[in-house]
C-alpha cells in the first residue's frame, strides 16, 4: 500500500489549501480514510475522516473550517483548509482508517 500526500506548503494566517492524498495498493473505494496532524512537540492528532459512503467526521479544532472529501475514480482523498490559523502549522498525513497504513506527510506552514 502507498500513500502519496502532496498540497502542503506556506499560507498567511486566513489563507487556504488543499492536501491530496492518492493511495495505491489499497481498495480505496471500500476503505474509510482519516487525516491527521502532528505539529512540532506535539501528539498526533485527529483531523477528518471520510468513510466509503461519504460520512465525515472531523475533530473540534478544525471543525467548519476543514472539508474532508474523496474521489474514488482518482483513489484520492482531499482536504480543503481554509481560515488557516498559525496553529494549524503541522506535518498533515493521510491514513487508511483501521490499519497502520500511513502517507509520508506533507508539510503546512500558517505565518501570522
């Protein structure tokens, strides 16, 4: 299985983007997805999780700010980031949900 995140890169504080993460190996379309972040001295945490019938979650700090989606033709979940907050700053990766199947993380800077 290969997770492959890209999007990530340097915003101003209010700004917006979006993070892809195409996965091969994997029957994508039957697989919930999540992301998650982990920023510098800190836990990993959970931010949005999409199941295969498009049900999403997202955790409190990102929640009316963040949109999880997926697009099973392409095998790629995305996630639209906007009102970014310096506190957003991470290291943002990609999972499929219950197993230990992980991207390689793509890293967002909020500069304030």
């Amino acid at each position: 299985v290969q997770l492959q995140a890209s999007g990530g890169g340097l915003v101003q504080s209010g700004g917006s983007l979006r993070l892809s993460c195409a996965a091969s190996g994997v029957i994508f379309s039957i697989r919930a997805m999540n992301w998650y972040r982990q920023a510098p001295g800190k836990q990993r945490e959970f931010i949005a999780g999409i199941s295969s019938g498009g049900s999403t979650y997202y955790g409190d700090s990102v929640k009316g700010r963040f949109t999880i989606s997926r697009d099973n033709a392409k095998n790629t979940v995305y996630l639209q980031m906007n009102s970014l907050k310096p506190e957003d700053t991470a290291v943002y990766y990609c999972k499929v949900d219950g197993t230990n199947w992980w991207g390689q993380g793509t890293l967002v800077t909020v500069s304030s």
